[in-house]
C-alpha cells in the first residue's frame, strides 16, 4: 500500500488531513494577514479545527446519541464526552471573538485603521516619542559612534604617534 | 495621531431591513416559536439532547432576529441593557449558588445528592441548566447589544464575562 | 473592608473543623462566586472591598492547604462527588499549593495597593467591572495550579486568559489595545494548541485525568499520535510561559496594562503556566521520556539560555520602566525554564523557588513602578530622577528589588540563583552555571542605570515637578505598604530561605516521582 | 619545605575561636567604614566630615581587639562562608587600610561632595572585608564591592571622559570579580573547599584565580585600567584609588601564591615595564601611576621570591608604598586643584607659592626613590636583598635598573617639574590646611619608618631580625642615586636637558648611556605598537559585538522591538514543527 493510500484511504484518517488543513488555514490567516478582523477569522478556523479534532474524536461508526433507551441493550453509543468538552470550547471561542472584536473596534477609535503594520508604525513612532524624553547613556541618538580607544601613548617623537 | 472618523458602524442596513415586510412578518411569527423551543431543549435537557448552553443560545438568538428586523432599541424595551448584565450575573451565581449549597450541605461541590436523596440530581440538573441557560442568553443579548449598537462613544463590550 | 474580612475569617475558622476538606473547591470558588457578584452590585466601593476580602481568604485558605499538603500528601476533592477517572478530580499536590499559595499572596496584596489617579480607561462608575475581571483571572489561574483535570486546566487557563486580556486592555495609553490584541491571538493560540494537545492524548488513553493518564500513557508512549500531543501541549504552555521566541507578547501586555494589572499578572500568570507546563512533563510523561527518549533538554535550554540574553540585553535598552521590567521577566523565565530543562532535583527546586522569589520580587517591583507613575506622572526610567531624596522609601524599594533581580546574596534572587547553578553542577554542565553568571551581568547593568537614575541623576526643569505640576513627594501609605511588604518579603526570603527552599524541594522531588532525578 | 611549614604557622593559627570572649564584643572589621559610609550618605556635610576622620579611628580601635586566630564562620545556603579570618598578615594589611582612610579623610575635608566621601568610605571599608575573607566566597563579595565602590571616585569627577574611564575600570574590575567567582567554582569542584588558602600552581583554578587577581594587581598587558582611571578620577579620588585595590590584590597574591616562581618574573617585568612609558608621560598623575605599576612589580618579585624575606619585603613595602604614593598623589592633587592643570609642560615654579606642598612632595619622592632613612629604602632593599639571597642575578639587576628609574621619573621628574623646572608664571595659593596635615602626617610616616624601621618590622607576617642599614645597601643606594642626580644636574646645567621637550629621555641611571634613549624609545615604540594592534583588534571585536547587541536588542532591534502578532505565531508552528520533528527523530533513534 502507498503512502498516498496509507494516509487518505484508509477508513476514518481522511478526516484528520480535514482538520490539519482546516488548521493550517487558520494560522496562515492569522500570519499571512495585516488586517486585525481577518486575523481573528484566522483565529476562528483554527479554533474550529480543533473543535473538529474533538468532535472526530468522538463519533463511533454507527453509534447514537448517548442517551438511555429503556428495554435496549447492547446499543453502541458516540462518546460524549469530547462533544459536551466542545460545549465550554464554543463558549471560550465566542467570548474570545466577542473580545477580540471589542478590541478592534476599540483600536479603529483609537488609531482610526485596522492595518497591523500600519498599526505598527503609529506604536513605533509612539515609543520613539516617549523614547525621546529619555536619552539612553550608552545609545545616544544619531549615529552610533565608534567604541572610545583606550588611550594608549606610543614613543615620544620620532618613536610612533599617540592616539 | 488618530483620524477620527464617523460612526464605525452605520444605521443603514437594519434602516432598510426595517422596510422589508416578508421578513418584518415572518420574523415576528417565527419569534415566539423559536422562544418556545428555546425552553423546550431548556426542559428537555434532563432526557435528551439539549441544555442549557444550547437553549440560551437558541433564546438569544430569538432576540437577535427582532433586533435585526426591528432594530436594537424595540429589543431593549422588553430587555434593557441593565437586565441583561444583572441577568448574567443571576445566571452564573445560580450555578455557583447550587455548588455552594451543596457545600453547606456537607457535600462536595455540586454534589447534588445532597439536595434531596431521591430528587437531588433532578433539582441540580435543572438550576444548573436553568443557571447556564440564562448566563449564555443574557450573554448573547449583551454582546449583541454592545456590537449591535456601537457607535464611538459606546460602552465597552462586556465580552469578558461571557464565561 | 477590614471587618468584613475579619468577619468572613471568622465563619471560615468556625467552620473550619468539619469544613477544611472542601478548601480545595473554595479556594476556586471563591472567587468564581465573587466576580458575579461584583458585576451584580454594580458598585466601586463594594467591588473594591469584597475583591481584597477573597483575595486574603483564598490566600488564607491556600495556607492551610499547603500546611495540610505538608503533612498529609496529596489533596483530593472529587467535584461533584464522581469519583477520580470519571469526575473531575481537584487534586492539591505539594507544588500546586505552592504555585497558589503564591498567586493568592500577590493577589492579595496587589488589590490592597491602593491605586488611585485615573489608571484605567474604565469610566469611575463602571469601575467595578475591573475587580469583576481580575476575580475571575484570579479564579483561573488558582483553578489551573488545582484542577487535575487536563480539560478542566484548559478551561480555567481560558478563564484567566480571557479575564487578563479584558484587564490589559483597561489600559489608560491607547498602545494596551495593541498589546491585549496580539495577547489575545497568542494566547488564543497557545489555548488551542494546549486543547489540541489535550485531545490527541485523550484519544489514546480515553482519559482527561492527569494520574490516570499518566498510568496508561506508558503503554501507549511509542505512538506518533502521543509524540505529536505532547508537541502540542508543550508549545502551547511555552506561549503562555514565553519562552524565548514566543515572548513577544508579554513586554507589550505587561507595560500598557493597568498598574496593578501588572504587577498581578507579571507575579503570576507565567508561574501558573510554569506549574502546569512542570507537571505535565514530570507527572503525565515523565522526566525520562521526555529528556531521555526524545531529548527535550537539547530544545528548551537553548532557548532559556537565549531567553536570558535576549530579556536582559533588551531591558538594558528600554526608556520605560515597566517595558524594562517586563523584558526582565523574560530573562527570568529563562532561569525558570532552565531549571526545569535540567531535570534535577536541584534545577527544579530553583525554578520552583523562583516562582515565590521572583513573583514576590517583580510583583513589588511593579508596585514601584506604579507608586513613581503616581506621583511624577511618568515611568521613565528618566522620571527616577533624584527620587532617591524625595520619594525614599519608594527608590529604596526598587534598589532592593533590583538587587534580587541581579541575584545578589541576601535577596530572594540569589537563593533562586544559587539554587540554580548547584543544578547546573548537579547536572555536570558547568558551562551552564558560567553562563547563569554573566547573564546575571547584564541584569547589573539595566538595575545600575536606574539605580544611577535615582541616587544621581538631577530631575531637569519640569521634571523637578511632579503629576498636576505638584513637587514630588513620597507615595501614599496605601499604595506604599503592600509595595514594602513585598519588597520586604525578598529580603526577608533572601535571608531565611529555609521555609521557601525546602517546600520547593519537596515540591520538586514529589513531581520528579521522589526519584530524585 | 621550610616555607611551607612557617606558612602554616601563622595562617593556622593556634587555636579556633568561635564568637566568645572578647570577640563577641567586637564588631567585624569592616563594618565600622562601611556603617559609615552607608551612614554618611544620609548624613549632613558637618557629620560626613566628622565621619571620614572618626571611622577610621574607631575602625582601628576595634580593629586592635582582634588576636590571630580568630575565626568567624556562618552558614549560608548549604555552605560554611569564613567571613573573618584574623592573622598577621591580615591584621597588617587592614591596620594599613586603616591608616589610609584617615589620611585620605583629613585629605578630603574641605570637599563637600557626598557621592565621594561616601564611596571613600565604602570602598575602604571593602577592602578590609577582602583582607579578612577566610573563603573564596566572601572575597568575591568584598572584591566586587570594591569595583563597585571605587569607580564612583572616577565617575565623580563628573565628565564625560572620567565617565568612559569609569565604566571601562568598572567592566575590567567586575570581570575580575566574575574570573574569581569562576575560580572558587572550580576549587570547589577541584578540592571540596572554599578555604582561601595557599596554593599550588596547576590546577585550573589556581590559575584562573591568578588572573582574577592579576587583572586587579596590573600584571603586565593587564595593566591598562590603572593608567587609564587614576588620571581620570578627582584630585581626592586618586588618593583613595591609590591605596585600596592594589593592595588587595597584592594582600591576595600573598596569601594565595606566597613563593610560586612564575611571580618573580611577572614582578620583574612589571617593575621594568612602566619605566618606559613614565619617561615619556606628560600626565603626572599618570607618571604616577606608571610608577605605582613599578612599586607593585618589587611587591609581587617579593611574593614570588617567598616566605620569609621576600614576602616579608612585599608586605612591608606595600605598607609603605600606600603611605608615599598616597603622599605624592596628594600632593599632585592639591597642585592639580590649585592650578586645574596636571601636565608637566603646562606646570613648573610653583614652589614659589605652594613651598609646604612642594616640601612634602619631595620628601615622597625621597621615599619612593628609597633614599636612605626614608621609608621606601627600609622595605626595597629586602626584596632586592632576598633576590641576590636567592641567586636571581638577572632579577637582581632588573630590580635596580627599575631603581634608578623610580629615581628618575618619580623622584625627580615629578616635583621638578611640577614645582621647579621652568616658571609658569602660575601663583596658586597653598594647598588647603586638612590636604597639608594629611600630607603633614603621611611625610613624617615616611620619615618615621624610614628611621625606626623596627616597629614595621615587628608587625610583618615572619619574623625578622633583617637590618636595611648595613655600610653595602647605604652605599650602594647612594651611589646608584648620587649618580643619576650627577648626571641629572650635569645635563640641566650644559642645557642638554630641555625641561619643556618632554620626549627627551632622562634615563640617566648608571648603566645606560647616550644610546639608551634612542634604544629605549624604539623600544617602546615597538612594544606600543603591537599592544596598541591588540587594543584595536579588540576594540574592533567590541564594536563589532556592541552594534550587533544594538541591532537585535535595542528597541528598534529585530529582537528588541514588538514583533507582529503575525510573526510570533509564525515562531509558535514554527516551534511547534521543530518539536514534532525533534521528537520524532528522538524517538525513532
């Protein structure tokens, strides 16, 4: 059997190669994109991704709702217990998108753009400002200037010349 | 540094959402149903699938859709902001409550039985729910609320409490 | 505030008899059921009271659980009373009850700091949604050292995660909103791949207990899945923890973030992560799969070492206190992580150590930093100038902390420190030991240049006056007290170091499986 | 070996004494200078000035309750620290220090400024931490708050290149200090003790420890930091340098490597060396200091050479050396604070209005160039002495070239031209009144050893029944001096001696002749030019490393500024891909 094969044709591993793209998706996005709001969809995909792991997890072929039916026995149930996790993971990523969506907009108040490296610049030249009110003793503006020789005296005339 | 600018969200779609009267129809006939169901999966949780979490949400979204098509301040009148940040609150205390008085009990936390030996995970079950369901409704509404009505110098999203 | 926390003291002593078995769900709850109640009453003054109040009993009550450790070994609290595999477990083991015996005492006394001026962008009526939010960070980070749960840490590492990017963004400069936003993505990150990581291993064990799991793991260890959870797990507590090349969140979030904002989460949120990165590599995968079979130590030195370096060399740097400070936290956790990379007893005992030394040290040290802002308006390192004669108590505080900082003998610092490289001996790595050494260096200088700042540095023009144009006078008892006592606590720890060494010891020998390396 | 065993006479001691009897009532030595000085930073000027001359005092006389053999130990984190360790070579070294903080505190009296007299104070109060520190641990503490202390004595001169001198003198001092802590890891690895003790040359941390001290005693291509800062601290500042650090490091040597050979060529060098490069100098603090580097070079010869007449030599002579050389920097001080001017060719005729200062000067010149019945005569002549003794004949003669150099540069070059010469034209007023009782005492000091040597010589760690006065030293030394004034006189009188040209070369001693000069100045021009190379190669290879700390680390720094959010999440897969691949390949090995 193939690689190829191996990996996608056998039963039920198809689905891990679904969530692995769908995860790498969401950091691309979350890396590749300047802009706060596509970042956080970034984020969303990811965390979707990971919702699905649980989820995969979970699902027994052919298996029901883990739910008591009296006079059956012998009934194969899905494991719930990775879709009830999945509950508080839902929550997590909604209170997490509800803040990071507060933010954002908090920031177009404050910045007026959602570009991170525009954003970046305006932080940037922030710092520089306050960096400003406090010149560094061993970084002073301007050029870097050249390491202080330690003085050093060679011969008195004809010998050599100071420095 | 920042530029100003206007509103970040404007009044408009929901302005002309508010002309369309299929949907302004629709919406209010589908409103008390979707409430209704809402409570069923509340109730029907201690049998089957559902819970609170997922009623809340159900609930909340009930409310979202009368916001869209009717716009936030109709929404506000039944549940004013005030309401749904109280509500949160009662929610999550509700849930913690029943910990704290199984503890008092002389059980473990959320040791249900201690509330009744025969009925106690019945009684548990349900505040709990009810606790969580009106946490994640009241939750919904609050975000909806914060996002649904933004305009610069609106309060802050209370998307931390979301828990 | 004093007689509502003496009168809860009280309940909890007349309980305590029949009662203490439950501290383990208290010291969560707690908080959990306080920050609700914050948000309900919608009051400052309230909020204020009942925070400082819960903040002392969940430390009181985090003593008792560590006395109670001590003595009887692990503590254990089936929530809900569903025994362990099945139920979650609250499991209190010797280094957990230390890690919240630590975040307790910085909470406690970070909320008794007084923090007046406007340090929060929160409007003074809605003040109270802060002590809302810090209870619940509160709440996560004591649930993550307790819950022995995987699951369960994930939840409550949310919790606190959520809680601290809301606090951070609090932030009165607008740059907060920046540092809580690439906060929020990096840690949601670092979330998701502790989640997933959690998942992998739970689909081999079909457990989410940390003992239980840590029995069926072996069986199961030569899995590509398991190799792969681990990784998961590992880089997503290093995010959290800020190991050197995903560090960049923290200087940000800990400079724009409310003062006590940061000084609570600088003393805390990273030793949180610590502990439960220590466990999960002791207790659920063991020192010896972990440095042995897939050599760990070969990754996470490096870059500890590279952490020192890189934090103490930016900090020597910075124009801002508080950004100097927090790149001096990374640098810190880079002797943190070292010591746990060293897989011995003593390597571990210093990185434990340097949970309470350094949370103790940094959390007062922001303290400074807050009462300077407060007073001269500024936290330049310029605006230390000359307040060695006019705010004493205040610049003696700093030099003091900055001696622990650097590791001088009498501080905390120093026994961390020394504990640290008798590791690095230990381990036959002397190299190690001489690099610890010239780190400390640079430590030297960024203290030396506020030092230099204080005592002989001339306040110019303006700078001579204070906020509001006021002369610069010593900070308010109430924000000078918890700062001293903190700072005191170094001293005091730095010099009789016997009662912190030897629970870290114990603490580092119970998760290495009382093998002793 | 006979040194050996004399050795451990005195450093074991009799018996060990643990806290009772009168040493409970004592406080550790160094503790009266450094609660002085942590009290005079807070203290108003009128108690400041009160405290540079009563805590010295007071330090002596607690100093004087302690007897041989006492030892006080505490425990800290495991280890058994020696935190004081009292015999006689000890007790000698501190009872100097002591003598040289009051002689620099009346010195400094009609100075106001704080930041000196406090780090004065300290930093002598270290020194007598170091000198008692019976492990390796405790001297590393007091050995870097000795850098530490000092270099506020250059800094507060409050310049710009005082402030660079500073912290070069601070990085070379605290990686001395680093070498020693690096050093007492390996003796503890090597021997299971940090007992200060001495030791062999050969085990690694013999030599590292070596180099520790090396650096802060100006072994030969170490040396650069002394000549560097002491021109560059205060008039007040140079009298204090002057008198601490070395001397430790010569005390540590003493202690650590009494009688290994490899010293004896080390001093020599270090003798020879700064001859050199002081004829030429123009700086004459820096005159001085070369000849301090030269003194030192006799004391570390008289370690080397070992126990008995040789170390005996070192201690006594750097005993004196302190009282002297601190007698000439002082005298340069006021000079340099009368006239803010310290070069030798700006200088000249001052005896007109500073006639005290100059006498007092020249009876250290007198004392440095060992002129019979001055101090430096009575402590030289040993280690010469013990040389010849030994059979070093080439150590012997270099000892003596280095002689007549002193004379040269340090005995007359230095008041002639500061003083005499050719007339200025400046009229400085007389030094202060507290700088001329310093001086006042440090000269009578001088002359009092010089004449009474005995009471020296009781104090020394062995017993001793040598006398300097015997008919050969007295003529010998006089001879060797006569000469070289002779010829000094001979050249000023025929004007072949040109005061002003200050490259022109007065070797004048008794071997060199007309070519000397020329020889020594392409000698010195070669010497320089190579250490000159090292310099630069290094300060390049510091440049190098400084812009590339700048560039990762300073804010706009790829490792120092905010990455984006983006960037840090590309770290975590990338982190994250590297473990998987890590883990993978450690677990399929």
């Amino acid at each position: 059997m193939s690689l190829l094969e191996a990996l996608l044709v056998q039963r039920g591993l198809w689905v891990y190669w679904a969530i692995i793209t769908l995860m790498m998706i969401g950091l691309y996005g979350v890396i590749a994109r300047d802009h706060l709001v596509k970042k956080v969809m970034g984020l969303n995909v990811f965390q979707s991704s990971a919702i699905l792991l649980y989820v995969a997890i979970g699902k027994v072929r052919g298996g029901t709702a883990a739910i008591l039916l009296e006079g059956e026995e012998n009934v194969l149930y899905s494991n719930p217990l990775p879709h009830v996790l999945m509950l508080t993971a839902i929550v997590v990523g909604i209170a997490t998108t509800a803040l990071a969506l507060a933010l954002t907009v908090r920031i177009q108040e404050a910045y007026g753009t959602l570009e991170e490296d525009e954003l970046a610049r305006l932080r940037v030249r922030e710092d520089e400002e306050e960096a400003a009110l406090d010149p560094h003793p061993f970084d002073p503006p301007g050029e870097p200037e050249d390491v202080e020789y330690p003085e050093v005296k060679v011969g008195g005339g004809a010998g050599g010349a100071g420095v | 540094m920042a530029d100003e600018r206007g509103p970040v969200v404007d009044d408009e779609p929901p302005m002309r959402m508010r002309e369309q009267i299929v949907l302004q129809v629709g919406g209010r006939l589908l409103t008390p149903f979707i409430l209704l169901f809402a409570l069923y999966v509340q109730f029907h949780g201690d049998f089957g699938p559902g819970g609170g979490f997922q009623a809340g949400v159900l609930f909340a979204a009930a409310l979202v859709l009368f916001g869209l098509l009717f716009g936030v301040d109709r929404v506000q009148q039944v549940i004013p902001v005030s309401v749904s940040e109280v509500m949160i609150a009662v929610g999550v205390l509700l849930y913690a409550g029943v910990g704290v008085t199984t503890l008092l009990l002389g059980s473990a936390f959320l040791d249900y039985d201690a509330l009744s030996a025969e009925h106690g995970q019945h009684w548990g079950i349900l505040l709990v729910e009810a606790g969580v369901g009106i946490a994640v409704a009241a939750t919904m509404t609050r975000l909806y609320y914060a996002f649904g009505s933004l305009h610069p110098d609106s309060e802050p999203a209370a998307g931390e409490h979301g828990e | 505030m004093a007689a509502e926390s003496v009168g809860q003291g009280l309940q909890q002593v007349a309980l305590s008899t029949a009662f203490d078995v439950h501290f383990p769900a208290l010291e969560v709850v707690l908080p959990l059921v306080a920050a609700p109640l914050c948000f309900l009453f919608r009051s400052r003054a309230f909020a204020r009271i009942l925070s400082a109040a819960v903040a002392w009993l969940t430390f009181g009550v985090a003593l008792v659980l560590l006395q109670k450790v001590l003595a009887e070994g692990t503590v254990r609290y089936p929530l809900g009373g569903w025994a362990a595999p099945y139920g979650i477990e609250y499991r209190v083991t010797v280094a957990g009850a230390w890690v919240i015996l630590v975040v307790s005492l910085v909470a406690a006394l970070t909320l008794l700091f007084d923090s007046r001026g406007s340090a929060s962008r929160l409007a003074p009526e809605r003040r109270y949604l802060y002590y809302s939010a810090f209870l619940l960070c509160l709440a996560g980070l004591l649930g993550m050292a307790i819950t022995g749960d995987l699951f369960n840490i994930f939840v409550f590492l949310e919790i606190s995660s959520l809680s601290s990017y809301a606090l951070i963004a609090l932030g009165r400069d607008r740059r907060a909103l920046m540092a809580s936003y690439s906060y929020l993505i990096m840690g949601t990150i670092g979330g998701g791949f502790f989640m997933i990581g959690v998942g992998l291993l739970y689909q081999m064990t079909g457990t989410l207990n940390v003992e239980d799991m840590a029995q069926r793991l072996p069986a199961v260890l030569d899995t590509r899945t398991v190799l792969v959870g681990f990784a998961f797990l590992l880089v997503g507590l290093s995010i959290k923890l800020a190991v050197f090349p995903l560090h960049q969140w923290l200087p940000n979030a800990y400079t724009f973030a409310p003062p006590r904002v940061s000084a609570f989460l600088a003393g805390t949120a990273t030793k949180v992560s610590y502990y439960v990165m220590a466990e999960v590599v002791f207790v659920l995968f063991g020192a010896h799969f972990v440095f042995t079979e897939i050599g760990l130590g070969a990754v996470l030195m490096p870059l500890s070492v590279a952490a020192m370096f890189v934090g103490s060399l930016a900090a020597i740097y910075q124009a801002d206190l508080r950004r100097l400070l927090a790149y001096s936290s990374i640098g810190q956790l880079g002797y943190m992580t070292l010591g746990l990379s060293l897989a011995n007893v003593e390597g571990l005992t210093s990185g434990l150590v340097h949970v309470f030394n350094h949370g103790v040290t940094k959390s007062g040290l922001f303290l400074v930093v807050a009462c300077v802002g407060y007073r001269t308006g500024r936290t330049t390192v310029r605006s230390m100038a000359g307040l060695g004669t006019r705010m004493p108590a205040t610049s003696l505080a700093f030099v003091i902390g900055g001696m622990s900082l650097i590791g001088v003998p009498g501080t905390a610092g120093f026994v961390s420190k020394w504990e640290l490289i008798r590791g690095a001996l230990a381990a036959e790595r002397l190299w190690l030991a001489a690099v610890v050494l010239v780190s400390s260096l640079l430590a030297v200088v960024y203290v030396w240049r506020v030092v230099e700042m204080i005592y002989f540095g001339r306040p110019e023009g303006l700078e001579s006056l204070g906020r509001d144009g006021e002369p610069v006078r010593e900070a308010p008892f109430s924000m000078l007290l918890p700062t001293l006592i903190l700072v005191a606590a170094t001293v005091v720890f730095g010099l009789w170091s016997d009662p912190t060494l030897s629970v870290a010891r114990s603490a580092a020998v119970e998760l290495l499986g009382g093998a002793g390396g | 070996m006979a040194a050996t065993e004399t050795h451990a006479q005195y450093v074991m001691g009799e018996t060990v004494r643990l806290l009772d009897g009168p040493l409970q009532a004592l406080l550790h030595p160094a503790l009266p200078l450094l609660v002085a000085g942590v009290v005079a930073a807070l203290a108003p000027p009128r108690l400041r000035k009160a405290l540079l001359v009563l805590a010295p005092l007071w330090g002596a006389w607690n100093l004087l309750g302690f007897t041989s053999g006492d030892l006080v130990s505490a425990e800290l984190a495991g280890f058994e620290l020696i935190l004081l360790r009292v015999d006689k070579l000890a007790f000698l070294f501190a009872l100097l220090f002591h003598l040289a903080a009051l002689l620099a505190g009346i010195y400094a009296l009609h100075s106001d400024d704080r930041m000196q007299q406090v780090a004065g104070l300290l930093y002598a109060g270290s020194a007598v931490g170091a000198v008692f520190a019976g492990d390796l641990l405790v001297l590393f503490f007091f050995w870097e708050l000795l850098a530490i202390t000092s270099v506020f004595l250059i800094w507060a001169r409050r310049e710009t290149a005082s402030t660079r001198s500073g912290l070069r003198y601070l990085l070379v001092h605290i990686a001395s200090g680093v070498l020693l802590l690096i050093g007492a890891a390996l003796h503890w690895i090597e021997f299971g003790t940090l007992v200060f003790e001495r030791m062999d040359l050969g085990s690694a941390a013999s030599w590292v420890l070596l180099l520790a001290i090396g650096i802060k005693c100006c072994f030969p291509l170490l040396h650069t930091w002394l000549v560097d800062a002491y021109p560059a601290a205060t008039e007040l500042g140079t009298v204090y340098l002057a008198s601490f650090t070395t001397k430790t490091a010569v005390y540590a040597l003493a202690r650590g490597y009494e009688g290994c050979e490899p010293l004896i060529w080390i001093g020599m060098a270090m003798a020879m060396f700064p001859i050199f490069y002081a004829v030429i100098e123009n700086d004459l603090r820096r005159v001085l200091g070369y000849s301090m580097i030269n003194q030192i070079g006799f004391m570390v010869c008289g370690v080397g050479l070992g126990a008995g007449l040789g170390v005996n030599g070192a201690v006594a002579h750097a005993f004196n050396d302190v009282i002297f050389k601190g007698l000439l920097f002082m005298s340069m001080g006021a000079v340099l604070l009368r006239t803010g001017r310290i070069n030798g060719s700006e200088l000249g005729g001052l005896y007109k209005t500073m006639p005290q200062t100059a006498g007092l000067c020249m009876v250290g010149a007198a004392s440095i160039s060992a002129f019979p019945l001055f101090s430096g005569f009575v402590s030289k002549s040993m280690v010469m002495t013990e040389a010849a003794h030994e059979g070093y004949v080439v150590v012997w003669l270099a000892l003596l070239f280095a002689s007549a150099g002193v004379f040269h540069h340090a005995g007359i070059k230095i008041p002639f031209f500061a003083f005499f010469a050719h007339d200025s034209g400046l009229r400085p007023k007389e030094a202060p009144l507290n700088m001329r009782v310093a001086m006042g005492i440090a000269a009578l000091l001088c002359i009092a050893i010089g004449c009474f040597p005995n009471a020296l010589y009781a104090l020394l760690p062995y017993a001793t029944d040598y006398h300097p006065y015997d008919t050969t030293h007295v003529v010998q030394q006089l001879q060797l001096l006569f000469f070289s004034a002779l010829a000094f006189v001979t050249l000023m009188l025929t004007g072949i001696y040109p005061p002003e040209l200050r490259s022109t070369n007065l070797d004048v001693d008794w071997f060199a002749r007309r070519a000397a000069p020329r020889t020594l100045r392409v000698l010195a021009a070669v010497g320089g030019a190579i250490w000159y190379g090292v310099l630069a190669g290094l300060a390049d290879v510091l440049k190098v490393v400084r812009s590339v700390v700048r560039w990762l680390h300073s804010p706009a720094g790829r490792l120092g500024e905010p990455w984006p959010t983006g960037t840090t999440v590309f770290w975590a897969a990338t982190l994250l891909g590297l473990l998987l691949l890590f883990s993978y390949l450690g677990s399929a090995l």
